[in-house]
C-alpha cells in the first residue's frame, strides 16, 4: 500500500513539472494600438552637424553651418580681412576735398589688407555731386558769386587726397589707381542735399591685380573704370 502511495505521488509530481516547463503560445496578432514605427540606431559616425567630425569625436557639437572647424569638431580662429572685400568710402563736404578724421579708420583698413598681400592694388574713384558739378561759390571783393567749376577738378583732388594718405602708410604708388569720376556715376538722387551729400564721396577697393587689368565683367575694372572715368 505504502509503494502505492508512493507511486501516486510520484507521478502527480512529474506530471506537475511536465506541465510547467511547456511554453506559452506567441500571441502572433500586431497591436495596432502599439507603436510598431522602426527605431532608428544612431550610427557610430553620425555627424549631427555635419561639420565633417563624427559626433563622437566632436568637442563642440550643433556648429553653425559653414563654420570652419578644427579636428575635433570647435570652430577654427580665422581673420576676417582676408575673407571680406575690402573697400573704402570716404564722404566730403560740399566743395570740399578735406579728409574728415571720423573716415581716417576707413584708411588704415585698406592700408592693412593692402600690407597683408603683395598682389593687391587699390583702386580709388572720385565723384562729385550734380551741384558741385554745376556751381561753386567763390568769394570776388567780399561778395559770394556763382561761377561754373570745372567738373573734373573737385573729383581729382579727393582721390588724390585719399592716395596721399595710403602713400604716406607706405602703399607703393604704383599699386595705387585713381580715376576722376565728376558726376557721372550718383549714387543717390542729387535733388536734394541729403542724397547730393551721398554722391561727395570716394569709393576705394582693394583687389587682386589680375582682377583689376582683366575683369572686364567687373564693375570696379580697369575697363569699366574707363567707360566712365578718367585716369589719372
């Protein structure tokens, strides 16, 4: 009887052990109320930035784009002045060709660009406004008369003055040009003072020498200075 008992017992145990070790079915079914979207893995080499450093190598992540970048990814210290057109805008006094000291930090930046790269030369225009061109006034026995100027005289003495200027920081000057532009090319309306005040100017740029003699699609050219301009 004992063995028989035993026997039960046995076998309501293996069958218990049986039992248990059998897997649950997979539900195959998609729930549709689950987020099944494919996740995507962050590649190793992923360059968020996309600055060309791997993000795992970038020490300044979320560069702006077009920065330029060292190794590792940080923005690299670059001197503007060789990267921006250099130019030069210097505004006189009606009938004047006095060089205003507010313009004078106008020079000393063309006088660096111009020392930062031998090929350069600078290219100077003078302009005159409508009314200057027109008209001066000059002092005859202590009355003030209106007489015609000469068109091109006015125009000449501002380029020079600003040439003078870079000669005398060392510009050699024969990288120097100069062209009388009179009043042939405004830049503003000169039927009033403010826009008249516009066209009293000079505009200098510095730029290579092949670009000066040969660009003749550019509109500050030797050629396109011609067209319009004397030289001088």
């Amino acid at each position: 009887m004992k063995t028989q008992s035993w026997m039960a017992i046995a076998v309501v145990i293996v069958s218990f052990i049986l039992a248990s070790c059998q897997s649950t079915p997979k539900n195959n079914t998609i729930d549709k109320n689950v987020d099944n979207t494919p996740k995507v893995l962050i590649e190793p080499l992923a360059d968020t930035d996309n600055d060309g450093v791997p993000d795992e190598l970038d020490n300044c992540p979320n560069t702006p784009k077009g920065v330029v970048v060292d190794e590792y990814g940080c923005p690299v210290a670059v001197s503007l002045i060789d990267y921006l057109t250099m130019e030069l805008r210097v505004f006189f006094e009606q009938n004047s060709n006095e060089l205003q000291t507010k313009y004078l930090p106008e020079v000393e930046k063309v006088t660096e660009k111009m020392h930062s790269d031998p090929e350069l030369v600078v290219v100077l225009s003078g302009h005159i406004s409508e009314p200057e061109a027109a008209q001066k006034s000059v002092d005859i026995d202590g009355k003030t008369n209106q007489v015609k100027a000469d068109k091109r005289l006015l125009g000449r003495e501002r380029a020079q003055v600003i040439k003078t200027a870079l000669i005398n920081r060392n510009i050699a000057a024969d990288k120097i040009y100069t062209f009388d532009c009179a009043d042939s090319m405004p830049i503003a309306p000169n039927d009033n003072e403010e826009g008249a005040s516009m066209n009293q100017r000079i505009y200098g740029k510095a730029l290579k020498a092949d670009d000066f003699y040969t660009g003749s699609g550019n509109e500050h050219s030797l050629t396109y200075y011609k067209e319009f301009c004397q030289q001088f």
